[in-house]
C-alpha cells in the first residue's frame, strides 16, 4: 500500500493509496506526475548517480547541476526517490520486492531491456497479477521502428505535427519545448486508469504500450481525411491560418504594440459576429475604412470573398492591432465576445490575471537551497478539492533510507554494503 | 473481448475537438456514450462542405465521424423547456456528464451541477470550456487556434530571434481531452471508493500550459522569457530538420552522446569537417550550429528521408522522416500498428478513422461502431432506456422538442 497523502481539508486525494514506481526518464516523467499530482504515492527509481534527464536545462540560477534541472522540478515534484542499479543481481532482487506490493510500474526504456533483465510485464505479473505497466517510447512495444533511436524532434516529425508549422521555405519548426512526449505521458497515465478500473473487476493487470510519435500523430488525424478527399497535402504557411477546403489564407498570429495577437478572419457562425463587433471596435477608433461595412459578415466567407480583399480587409485591421497593446486587445475582446488572445510568453503566462484568480501557482519549498520556488500547480478544479504539490522534486537517494530500511526492512549495514557495490 | 468501461453511461454534450474527445475515447473503452446534438445548432464538426452532392449535409464531414466514433446520438434542442425534463431523466441514469460550452450555458439551460445533483446526486460532471468556469476572464471566446495561443505554446514555435509562428492543430485540444479524461477517470474511482460525485472544472489553457514547466519556471525562478528557438535544443547538437532529395521533404535527425556523434560521422562516410575543431565536442556544435546544419544539408539532399532514416539508425543514430498525411498513410510502421483503419459511413461509404492510441493487453478497446447519424438512437435512448411510450416520443418530434 502506498503512503496516504491527504487534502488541506484532511480528505483523502482521489488516488491515495495506490504505490507508483517510476521508471521513467525524461519521456514519462509527466506521467508519474499526474498520477502523484492526484495523490498516489509515487517512487522515482533512478540509477545510482542520478537520472540523465537531471542534465537537461535550463537550470536554477543557470547553474548547471543535475540537482538543479527546472524540467526535472517540474515533473518529478510529489514523487519521493531512490536509487537502484537494475543491470545488477540485487538490484533486480530489490525491485522486484518493490514491485510485488506496487499498483503501477512506469517505465519508458527501449523496448525489450526490461524483459532481458528478467523484469518486463511478463515477470512482473507473475510475481504481482494486478500490476500495471505503462510503457511510453518513441515509437511503442512493437512494429518495424519499435527498436529505432527517438527523441521528442524526431518523434514529433514522424507524427506529422510539423508538418504546418513554419515558413514555406524553411524548415518545420517545433515548439521549443518538449511536445511529443508530455502528451505520451499523460497517454500512458490514462490508460494507466483505465486498466485500474478494469484491475478492480477483474483483478488482472494489464501493460499499456503508448508509443510517443502515435499519441502524437493523433492531433493530425485530420490531416488524412483532407489528403483522401481533396488530394491535398496542406503545406506550412508560417503565420497563415487555413481551413479544412482551404483556397483562401486568413492571417493567424498578429503584432501589436507590445507583442502579438491570435486572431482569424473566420466565416459565418463561428467568426462572423465576432467579426462585425471588431469592425464596430475599430470604427470607435476611427480606424475602419469604409470598405469593411460593405462586407456581409453574417454570411462572410473568406473563400467567396477571394484571397484579395481578405487581405485588404486583414491590413486594416493590422493597423488597428499595431494602435494597441495584448491587454487592451485581450480585454476589450472578452468585452465584445471576440475571439482573440494574447500570443502569451511565459511571462505573459506568468502575470495573467485569469490564472492568478484559479490558483495556478504553488510556492514550494527547497530547503537545500535555501528558497522557495514558484512552480506551476496541477491544474484541475474539484468541488472541494484539488489536485496539488504535495512536495519538491527529490534529491538522487533522497529517499533510500525511507524505502530500504522502513519500508523494506534491510539494516543499515545492508544498506551500506548495497551503496558501495553500486547497487544503490 | 474485455471493456474496461463497460457499464459506466455518459451523457456527452461535448462538442467540436477538445469536449467531443474525452467520450470516444471512453466509448472505445467500451462506455456507453450518448451525445446530445440538435439541428437548431450543429456541432461545429458537423458543417463543411459537402463531400457528394452539393447541400450542406450534417453526416458528411469526415472529422466528426474521427471525433464521435462509439458513441450513440440523441438530438434534442436543448434550449426547449421540455428538454429540460428528457435530459434530467438520463442524467439520472448516468455516470457522468460532458460538456464545454461558455461557463454560462449549462446554468441558462437549467442543468448545471447544482441542477445535476438534485436528480444525480453522485453524478461526476467535466466543464472544460477554454479559460476555466471561474475567473475573471472566464468569458473569453476560444476556439482552437487561439487557445493554443492564450496558453503560451504558439509563443515558444517558431525560428530563432523571429516572431513566432505558432502550432497549426489540434495539440491543444488533445491536452484538454486527456487531462479531461484523466480527471473523469480519477473521479469514478474515487466515486467507487467514497460514493461521492464531482464538478470538474478544467480550463483548456491551463491544460496546455501546464505542459511547458519548465519554460515557465526559466521565468519564475531566473527571470528569463525563454522565445522560440527553432528546432534546437538546450543538450543535443545536431538536432533539426534537414532538407532532402525531393520536393519539401525533410528528415529529423538528433543527436545526443559523444557516442551517437562519433556514429553520425562514420554514417555520413566522415568527411572532412566532421574532424574540425569546431565541432570537435558538443559545446562546440552547439555554437557552430548553423555551420554545422548546412554541411549536414549538403549531405542529406542527396538522399530521400527514408534513405537517411535507414542509414542513421542503424548506426544508432535518431532520425525519421518528416512525414505528410501521405506519407504516414503508406508508412509501414503506422500500417503495422492499424493507425488509421476503414469504418463503412453509410452516406460517405468506406473512409479512414483514426484508431485507439494505446495498445493494452487486456482491454484494447476498439472502435465499436462508426461515429452515430444525427439523432441514430432517438427511440433507443427515449423508448428503451427512459421508457416514454412511442406516441410521446412522436409528440415531441412534432414540438421540435427532439430535434
């Protein structure tokens, strides 16, 4: 059974109870933390020195220290660690004393290394029948790539997600964060559920294989149907938006005085009276050439409009944005029932007034270094309660007193005798 | 074959992507899903052009049929007083309730949570509209391409030092949907524990934001506004697209260790500028970047990205091509895996739908049936499951009730 973790109120959080060992790196750390986010207490194994993704800036203070990794921070808070050799004898023996009192095992290794080892999911559940293994790679358990080298650039470009983003004649542009394998992640923690749910009918377990590049590939699905149909393959259009039949280019992200703005032309029901509000806003201003009031935009659609005066209408309304900065234009929005939004920074994140309001930012102490941090909170709401940071990210063996001598019962000479072999 | 779900009946007003998702994925799982729609207002999924013939046409749009496959139809217009009556009586047999409409509509509607727990009172209820139903800009109007602009990844997406240029789908609504879910599922065990139901209230935006931790701690803790910076990254060198022999075609390569490094330049055959000092270690790659990409480039145009796939891995090098909707179609790894698979439309005929994303051994969930005509399963859901004898059910037809 895994440490009870309770609310502010002193209620149980929804997952207390159930034990997580955490065998991931840095393409599953976000599953682990979801599931601790809600209260199961969570276990980050690494190798004895540390996991590689503690090597991964940006770093606290620029100060480059595999204890001071702010993607490591971020994901790996609410889970208590240890360190374990699995490539030796006792090591293996130790996990899998761990591993027969554990709801889920997370592990995001190449597939097949753990079941060298002797502890892939078909070990495991001998030894454990309702354990749950979530496996999250680059490219899943099996298929002809299943043993190619991934990482989130190279699974994101096989996911096609790319594919639209950047200019025409430049390369396609990823989000300069990781984007393949957060969503994997929180994949692999769903499924993690779901196969809970079926553990507490049936009491079997289940291994979940997600494979980072089809969670991914997912959010292009679209993007088929269109190709079958029309023949047509979409290509990147940098700041141009267009839609599902696409002849015309509507204009996505916009500057304005202090920034940039999402807005888009759209037609019809969805864009349409936003469309005529922000003619009106602009006509306040004196800022609306009159050509912009012959235009319909309770019928407006930008494919009989033609490409022309859409752009004529898109320069006008270019000049307006420039007059102005992202919190006038993202007010006066939410005033008129516009659909724009700030193209938020994470400084512009950090100070909306929106998130502020919801509780989005937890303080969180790191006694080691003396501060506390601010850290962005799990994020969703209950009638209640919440899901919350319980604690920081840990420290390499943190926790290895905790679980070994506690929990597992060896002696501390056991201990020490396991730190000097290499063992832990 | 095992359902996870089975047993567990949604009703589902979740509508477009990011609502729409949450319930196919809990149909797949074997929920019995039943989206309430109307004609007096399609879901937006359900307009487009047509695809045969020339009237717009409800049933025709390929991307609903992706977003709502598994699940039942029932349409009703819910602004109706009657309505009302027929929704509470299958929240009453419900599990839970899915929606993503304005924070007001639900409560104008007379079915928001405090409505649901007189007639439900464990009923577990997801709100997920774009900023939150609390809040002072709760309000905001979002559709997809802006959500994913409030929440800060279109800031982090586009080339070094220049504006940014955004992410063009629908990655922001796939956050919400599976933080959406994950929360529903969260619920129903702690509902099976405790008996006890839940409001969810979960913003789209901060489900994508809470996905780029540690740019926004960059900000908290060092003060710094971390930008786009193209395809780089802040430990591996090289790592981008590279163009390729033939029209727009690029392949990703990555790499990490000084190990993958020394495998990279055997694989390009080692020549000469591979052993300049300047790219001797990964410090020194990652200031000689551009110098660095354009002799990759001069290497990689002469192949097709297939080609530099298969010579770089297998010197264990990460690299795959940059794939269109094409070229993942015929892919041999997405055809092993039954990414995409044909689902028989009766009015599109055979088309392709996107498949389950997990592979779980016990309970793989499938697509159990195609995405439901408008209003397929009126007399099921008003007939059999609440039980209304058929002359009510045709009344309420008449009165545009159901609709």
């Amino acid at each position: 059974m895994g440490k009870i973790m309770e609310a502010q109120d002193g209620e149980q959080a929804w997952l207390s109870g159930y034990r997580v060992l955490d065998l991931t790196g840095e393409m599953g750390d976000m599953c682990g933390w979801v599931l601790g986010s809600w209260g199961a207490d969570v276990i980050k194994i690494e190798k004895p020195g540390g996991e590689r993704s503690r090597n991964i800036g940006p770093f606290y203070h620029d100060i480059p220290d595999p204890e001071k990794s702010l993607s490591w921070f971020a994901y790996n808070s609410n889970k208590r660690g240890i360190t374990l050799n699995l490539e030796s004898t006792d090591g293996r023996a130790l996990f899998r004393r761990l591993a027969s009192k554990a709801d889920f095992v997370l592990e995001s290794f190449s597939p097949g290394y753990l079941d060298e080892l002797g502890l892939g999911y078909s070990s495991l559940c001998q030894i454990n029948q309702g354990v749950i293994m979530v496996s999250v790679t680059p490219f899943g358990q099996s298929g002809p790539y299943r043993d190619y080298k991934g990482t989130d650039l190279v699974a994101s470009a096989m996911s096609g997600l790319l594919y639209l983003s950047g200019d025409p004649e430049n390369p396609p542009v990823k989000m300069s964060s990781p984007m393949a394998y957060p969503l994997a992640a929180v994949d692999g923690a769903v499924g993690a559920l779901i196969a809970l749910y079926h553990r507490v009918l049936s009491g079997e377990g289940q291994h979940v294989d997600v494979s980072a590049q089809q969670s991914l590939a997912m959010c292009t699905f679209n993007l088929v149907p269109i190709w079958l149909l029309n023949g047509v393959i979409i290509p990147r259009m940098g700041n141009y938006h267009k839609g599902w039949h696409g002849s015309v280019l509507l204009r996505k992200l916009w500057p304005c005085r202090d920034g940039h703005v999402c807005f888009i032309l759209l037609g019809r029901e969805t864009g349409g009276t936003g469309n005529r509000t922000m003619v009106e806003w602009m006509k306040s201003e004196g800022m609306a050439e009159p050509f912009l009031f012959e235009i319909d935009w309770e019928a407006f659609n930008p494919r009989l409009l033609g490409q022309e005066r859409v752009q004529q209408a898109e320069e006008c309304i270019g000049r307006f944005f420039m007059k102005h900065t992202m919190k006038e234009l993202y007010e006066g929005a939410i005033e008129r029932k516009i659909g724009l939004c700030p193209v938020n920074s994470p400084k512009g994140i950090y100070e909306d007034p929106q998130l502020e309001a919801r509780g989005c930012w937890a303080t969180v102490e790191h006694p080691e270094l003396g501060t506390s941090l601010v850290y962005p909170k799990p994020l969703v709401k209950v009638t209640g309660k919440e899901c919350d940071i319980w604690r920081r990210a840990p420290l390499i063996g943190e926790h290895n007193q905790e679980i070994y001598e506690q929990e597992l019962g060896l002696s501390r000479q056991d201990v020490l005798c396991l730190e000097e072999s290499g063992v832990i | 074959m095992v359902d996870a779900l089975a047993g567990i009946r949604v009703t589902d007003f979740g509508h477009v992507l990011a609502g729409a998702i949450p319930g196919q994925l809990m149909a797949d799982m074997g929920a019995e899903v039943i989206k309430v729609e109307t004609r007096a207002r399609l879901d937006y999924m359900r307009r487009g052009r047509p695809i045969i013939g020339d009237k717009p046409d409800p049933e025709q749009n390929p991307m609903f049929h992706n977003v709502n496959h598994s699940k039942l139809s029932i349409s009703v217009d819910m602004v109706q007083p009657k309505a009302n009556r027929l929704l509470k009586e299958l929240i009453k047999i419900s599990d839970v309730v899915i929606e993503n409409f304005s924070p007001a509509v639900m409560g104008s509607i007379g079915l928001d949570y405090p409505d649901l727990v007189q007639v439900k009172p464990d009923i577990i209820m997801l709100s997920m509209p774009g900023a939150g139903r609390h809040g002072p800009r709760r309000n905001v109007r979002t559709v997809a391409p802006t959500v994913n602009s409030l929440s800060g990844i279109d800031y982090l997406t586009g080339y070094t030092g220049e504006q940014p240029l955004g992410i063009k789908l629908i990655y922001g609504d796939m956050c919400s949907a599976l933080h959406g879910l994950f929360a529903l599922l969260t619920a129903l065990h702690y509902r099976r524990k405790t008996g006890k139901g839940q409001h969810i209230d979960l913003s789209m935006c901060e489900s994508i934001t809470v996905l780029m931790g540690e740019a926004i701690m960059d900000y908290t803790m060092n003060n710094r506004v971390l930008s786009a910076q193209g395809n780089r990254h802040p430990t591996m060198a090289p790592h981008n697209l590279y163009r390729c022999q033939g029209e727009d075609k690029w392949v990703a390569i990555a790499v990490d260790t000084e190990e993958e490094w020394k495998s990279f330049c055997q694989a390009v055959g080692n020549p000469e500028w591979v052993n300049e000092v300047r790219f001797s270690d990964k410090f020194k790659r990652m200031n000689n970047l551009d110098a660095l990409d354009k002799h990759i480039t001069e290497w990689t145009v002469n192949y097709t990205p297939y080609e530099v796939m298969d010579i770089l891995q297998k010197a264990g090098v990460a690299a795959t091509p940059h794939m269109s909707a094409a070229d993942r179609f015929y892919d041999p790894h997405y055809q092993e895996h039954k990414v995409y698979v044909d689902v028989e439309h009766p009015i599109l005929g055979s088309e392709v739908i996107y498949n389950q994303v997990w592979k779980m051994s016990e309970t793989p969930g499938r697509i159990r049936r195609r995405a439901p005509l408008m209003g397929e399963h009126n007399n099921y859901v008003f007939g059999e499951l609440l039980h209304l004898p058929s002359e009510e059910i045709e009344q309420l037809v008449e009165e545009k009730v159901i609709y």
